[in-house]
C-alpha cells in the first residue's frame, strides 16, 4: 500500500478514509451528496435573482459578534424562531449591527431544510409590484416558504403601497409563508412608519400587521460594521 493511500483523507469528517467503519462510508457520502446539493440549489437561487449574491455566504457560523454573551443569546434566538409556529419574524436596531446577515443565516438554514425562499428590499419590492400591478414580477414573493423583506421602514408606504403589502401578506399568511422584517424602528414604534401616508384607511395597516401574527421581535445589538 502506497504512503499516498495510507493517508488519503476523507473530504467529509477528515479522518484517514480507511479507517472508515461501512457505516461512516455511507453517513460521510450522504453528507457529501448533501453538500452538493446545497450548493447547487444555492447557485440556483442566485442566478434566478430570487436571493442576493450573499446568500449561502451568511451562514451563523460566521456572524461575529462584539459580545460573547449576547452572540448566544441572538444565535439561539435566530436559530430558535426556525422551529417556532410564529409567522413573521421582525429583527431591528442600528444601521450596520446585522440585521440583513442575520436574516440571511435564517433564510440560509430554511433552504438546509428543504423550504423555499426569496429575499428583496422593501423598495425594490414596492417597485416591481406598482409598476407591473403586482404580476408574475412579484409573483415568487408570495408563493416563497421563507420570504425576508429588507429594510421594512425605508419606503414611502402610501395608501397604494399599503394595499399592495396587505395583499402581499395576506395570500401569505393564506398559503403558511412565514415572512421576515428587518428595520431600525422598535416594534412599538413600527406603525409610526405608515402615520400619515395611508389616506387615513388605519384599518388597512392594522389588518396587514394581524395577517404577520404571531411574531417574533429580536433586537440585533452591536456596533455598526459599515
């Protein structure tokens, strides 16, 4: 036996492949398979637009935090509301803590599960949606398992934009999506957003934020990385 065969390596566990037992054989090659398969589906995604070219690149084993303490406690957080029945997950804070990475590393380890999932901005959303009339352009936004909304509170969501996320959130929360929010605004400062700029139909908002009940809020602490 050549010194190269004694010390081929297995690309999975690492260890000497020939130490393998038949069992460890099967369980690192169905690993490997499923490695594959990520990142096929991770290309996939990218090239068809329906996630940004960070997908697959924020995944929790890279989030840095400044705190030791506080990166378990929003890792486990994150990581928990996966397994939630809650609909809707709103992380916000500062400009720059994190709160699209960790939204990504969320969306990341429901595609590792098997679900569907899409991510835009809520600009870039708004956009497509009046201008096309809210048709097949927006269309993977509603039927997507796992859909992230970036920057929740940067838009200017008047009467027409309101009636389109309502519309948006509804056929969601109709078909299980579970959608994901980001935003610099507090929770109970979240509605401040749409004072003033919905022609005064309060009832719309107020029906838009039941269809995203039950909801997880997390707070992504941090200094800003930008």
């Amino acid at each position: 036996m050549s010194l190269q065969e004694q010390s081929r390596e297995c690309p999975m566990c690492h260890r000497c492949s020939l130490e393998h037992t038949e069992a460890e054989i099967n369980a690192c090659w169905d690993a490997h398979l499923h490695n594959d398969y990520l990142e096929k589906v991770t290309r996939e995604l990218r090239l068809s637009g329906r996630v940004s070219s960070q997908f697959g690149k924020h995944t929790f084993d890279k989030w840095v935090f400044d705190d030791e303490k506080q990166k378990y406690k929003t890792l486990q957080e994150c990581k928990e509301w996966h397994f939630s029945k809650d609909t809707a997950l709103y992380l916000y804070g500062s400009c720059g803590t994190g709160k699209t990475f960790a939204a990504r590393c969320i969306l990341f380890q429901a595609m590792q599960g098997g679900k569907t999932v899409a991510e835009i901005t809520a600009y870039d959303l708004l956009k497509r949606a009046l201008r096309f009339e809210g048709m097949e352009l927006t269309r993977q936004y509603e039927a997507a398992k796992y859909l992230l909304i970036d920057d929740f509170d940067k838009p200017n969501w008047d009467e027409k934009a309101t009636a389109y996320i309502w519309q948006l959130f509804n056929t969601r929360a109709e078909n299980g999506g579970r959608t994901i929010l980001t935003s610099n605004f507090e929770p109970k400062n979240l509605r401040d957003i749409f004072a003033g700029q919905t022609g005064g139909n309060d009832t719309t908002v107020e029906s838009m934020f039941q269809r995203l009940h039950p909801v997880t809020s997390i707070e992504i602490v941090g200094t800003s990385r930008r």
